[in-house]
C-alpha cells in the first residue's frame, strides 16, 4: 500500500459498525480507541484498500486497525 508508514507492531481491533460502544460486539474497537488516545496516535483515515480505518505512529512502530466489515454475521 501507498503512503503507509513502517512499523513493526499491527494491533487490530475486531468489532461490529453501528452498535452501541459498550456492546460486547465493540469491545475490540474501545480497545483500539484506548490505545489511540493513550499513545497518541490517529487520526484514524478510511484506507479503501484495508476496508478499515487505519492509524499509525512510524516513530513508534505501532499501527492501529480497526475493520471495517462485519465480523458477527
């Protein structure tokens, strides 16, 4: 992909759009929301190419990934 910063850590937050924040469906994008604000990182971009939205820090060799297709189906 383009324009995609080098790091070494992928962390993936697996979820489901459109539910409520505190559904357990949407725990593993608070996960990545937290470790976002925590570190600093984003904003997060659409990437077409991902089907996500994706955020990363190259100084900090982390990318944060949340998905953006439905994985409860």
């Amino acid at each position: 992909m383009p324009n995609l910063p080098r790091v070494r850590f992928l962390v993936v937050g697996l979820g489901n759009h459109g539910l409520s924040p505190r559904s357990r469906h949407s725990v593993g994008f608070q996960v990545i929301d937290r470790l976002a604000e925590k570190m600093r990182i984003g904003p997060f971009r659409s990437q077409r190419k991902i089907l996500g939205s994706f955020a990363a820090c190259s100084d900090r060799g982390v990318a944060l990934l949340r998905p953006g297709v439905f994985i409860n189906w």
